[in-house]
C-alpha cells in the first residue's frame, strides 16, 4: 500500500512535536510539514517562551535566543534527520533552520537526496 503525502506529512509534524517535548522540554503550539520536490519543510508556530519574547526586546537578547535555540536544535540534528529517514524511507542531504524572535516562528528545511514529492 501506498503511504499519501499528506499522511507523511502529518507523520513529521507528529514526530517533531514530541521531539521538542522530549528534547527540548515543550512544544510548539502548532506543526505544519509540507513536502515539495526534494525538500521537508516544517513549520513551527509559537514556539517561545514568554520570558524569551521578553528577551528579544533588545537586539542583543534576540540575538542570543536564536542563538542558543539553534545549538538546542543542532544538538540533536541526528535524531531529527533519523526521523526524517524512518518516516520517508529516504536519506537526509542536509538540515537547514532559522528562528524568526518577532514571530515565534521556526523553520525547519530537511534537504534530501531524492525528489520525495515525485516519488510519493
């Protein structure tokens, strides 16, 4: 049996939102993935604390939130990319992310060797 695209988008969406309750302590308030050619994009909604809104008032405090968010993030890139790989069958080529601090906002880029979209 075929697995949609959508299921396996919904599947990524499930497996980050407990990755980031298990690795990083809580999870963001919403999960969108979105497969399109050989890319995974996901994207995280409201994924901040109040006090790190707080912090990012300054630019210094922006600045080391994001920091210290995207070393949380690619400590465990691993475990993210073998997700990725269980759920879709295929390898990951590279991770990219970023983190908006006015929004809150998480975007995680999985880069893989094969075109998923053609393939599904």
């Amino acid at each position: 049996m075929k697995i949609s695209k959508g299921s396996i988008e919904s599947e990524i969406s499930k497996s980050i939102t407990q990755w980031e309750k298990d690795f990083l302590g809580r999870g963001s308030v919403s999960v969108k993935t979105d497969i399109l050619r050989d890319m995974i994009i996901v994207n995280l909604q409201a994924i901040l604390t109040p006090a790190e809104y707080t912090v990012c008032e300054t630019k210094e405090g922006m600045l080391t939130i994001k920091k210290t968010r995207s070393e949380l993030v690619e400590s465990g890139v691993e475990e993210l990319k073998d997700m990725v790989r269980t759920i879709t069958g295929e390898e990951v080529k590279s991770f990219h992310t970023d983190l908006s601090s006015r929004t809150g906002e998480r975007v995680m880029i999985f880069k893989m060797f094969n075109n998923l979209e053609k393939i599904l």
